[in-house]
C-alpha cells in the first residue's frame, strides 16, 4: 500500500504513572489520495489520535510513518501535512493575505507564479473582500477557508482536519466539504474526523472507527454503507 499515514500498534497512556490506556492497539493505513474518514464517540480517542498524526503529542508507544517516512525519527515526515483544528487562532497585527503569501513563501521561492496562484484561489473561494483583515476578524468557515488556500499553496500533500464543520452554519459546511472535494480531486490526501455521518458519506472513500481508544474497523467505504457499518461496529447493530 502506497500509505500517506499508517499506524501500528500505538499505545498511549493517560499519565505515565498510569497502568491504563487512553489509546490502546491502533492501526489503520490512509493510502495516499483518499479521502478518509475518522469516526467515533465523543471521548473515543479521536482528537488524542490526531494530535499523535500531527506531533502535538509524542508520548506514545508504536510506529507512525507519514508520507512513508518514520514521523518518530525523521522531523521531515510532517513537512506536506498541514493540521486544521476545529478552531483556528492567527497572530494578531496580519492581513489574511500576508499571512497565506509569507508562509507560503518559506515553502516556495516562485514568488510571482505564487502571487498568480493566491489570487486565482481568492477569487475561487470569495475572499477578496476579506483578505485585508486579520484572519481573526473572519467567520469560523472564512477562517478555515484562509487554512485551506494556505495548504493548498504550501502543496501539502496531506490535510488533517478535527471536527472542521462544528461551528459553520448550512451554507458554509457545504461549501468547505466541496472545497475539500476539489483539494482531494488535485490529488491531497484528506484525513477528518467528524460527527455528521449524513454530511460527510458522500465525500470519503475509506474510514476508521475508534471506540474507547480502541481501532474497531478501518477500510474502503461508500454512500450509505458508513452509516450501516457505523451501527455495526459502534453501535453493536443496536439504535
């Protein structure tokens, strides 16, 4: 498998101290390109495995290959993975331009083929009359909107996102899944956890349930079969 991300036989406790796990045997693979799905309960494991995926948290125990790097030895395994938390915070005193354009820029030396692409996403995504303001000042879909466009410049290969859609109203969580979908199309691996399995059945071609910390199935998945294999191995065929 040609994998943007696999895990195998992660273990994290709670507080070293502790005997118990609050993840315990995780392993799944995301091949590259696909458009995945990370599904569970509210205190299941879902936010504690991302912040593993992303770095934010290295005290675990297991392997994590990223881009088929080693992401506990090798620090370049997360540099085309970009993170998108469910609420984003952006430095003070920035216009929402220079910050895409600057961060970009630490990726990329083309700075007049970089400038033609920024403004061909303004427009794609509606943003001209926001890309003075701080990113801060902006709606939750702007602001994520402004996340987006910047992974897409950086070429992230991989886009991790938790619970992206939970403060956006009807409108803006259809356009960021459609936005999603073109980032996907250009070849981006999406990595989401979400809570609305209505929303997001239609977009994913793979999935991962996680339950108490534990892995309960992972694999290629269409349409209405997320929701029936939901029941099925969260729910234990129950409603």
């Amino acid at each position: 498998m040609n994998a943007a991300i696999s895990a195998s036989n992660i273990y994290m406790k709670y507080k070293k101290s502790d005997k118990s796990y609050s993840l315990k045997n995780i392993n799944f693979q995301v091949a590259k390109g696909e458009f995945h799905a990370f599904i569970g309960e509210n205190g299941a494991g879902k936010s504690t495995t991302i912040r593993i995926l992303t770095g934010l948290n290295s005290d675990f125990e297991g392997d994590l290959f990223i881009n088929e790097l080693n992401a506990v030895k090798e620090s370049k395994a997360r540099d085309k993975l970009c993170y998108i938390p469910d609420k984003a915070v952006f430095p003070t005193g920035i216009s929402a331009y220079d910050f895409v354009y600057n961060l970009a820029l630490l990726e990329r030396t083309d700075k007049e083929k970089l400038r033609i692409e920024l403004e061909e996403w303004i427009d794609k995504l509606h943003l001209r009359e926001h890309m003075s303001k701080n990113p801060n000042k902006l709606s939750s879909g702007q602001a994520k909107k402004i996340l987006l466009m910047r992974a897409a410049l950086e070429k992230s290969t991989i886009i991790i996102l938790d619970e992206p859609v939970a403060f956006l109203d009807p409108t803006s969580r259809l356009q960021f899944f459609e936005l999603l979908k073109l980032l996907n199309q250009q070849g981006i691996t999406i990595f989401m956890s979400s809570h609305i399995l209505d929303e997001i059945k239609n977009y994913i071609d793979s999935v991962t349930f996680i339950k108490q910390g534990e892995i309960k199935w992972s694999g290629k998945i269409k349409g209405d079969e997320l929701i029936s294999k939901y029941k099925e191995v969260i729910l234990d065929g129950q409603i």
